[in-house]
C-alpha cells in the first residue's frame, strides 16, 4: 500500500513539474529530466518563481509553390 501511495505523489509532483513548465512557455521534458537528478519540490520552487517566456511564432513553409490570389471580375 506504501508504493501506490509513493508512486501516486511522486507522479504528481511530475505533473505539476510539467503543468507549471508548460504555463511558463518551458520545455516539460527538460525540466522532467532534471528532476530526476534534482528533487522535484526544489524544482516546483523554482518554476514557481522564474518568470513566463514569450510564445514562440509557428513557421510557415511553402515547399516551393508560390500562392497566387486571383482577382474575381
């Protein structure tokens, strides 16, 4: 009963790692994988405190084709 406990509060505490990072504009991923060398409350902590990055604009790629608009009489 102890290990369902553990893995259910140690698998919240990864999910708010992700939740937090991604409000924050941040890689999830990168800092899932840190908090495996580093305690995830201390990580919490400090997504907490840093502040939100920009979003990043989406590219638009035209394989080349040109897009024509044709003019309606």
């Amino acid at each position: 009963m102890e290990v369902v406990i553990f893995i259910i509060v140690v698998g919240g505490l990864y999910f708010g790692i992700y939740k937090i990072a991604k409000s924050k504009n941040r890689q999830p991923i990168n800092w899932i994988l840190l908090s495996l060398l580093i305690s995830p409350l201390i990580l919490i902590i400090i997504l907490a405190f840093m502040q939100k990055l920009p979003k990043q604009r989406a590219q638009i790629t035209t394989r080349g084709r040109k897009r024509s608009i044709k003019k309606r009489r």
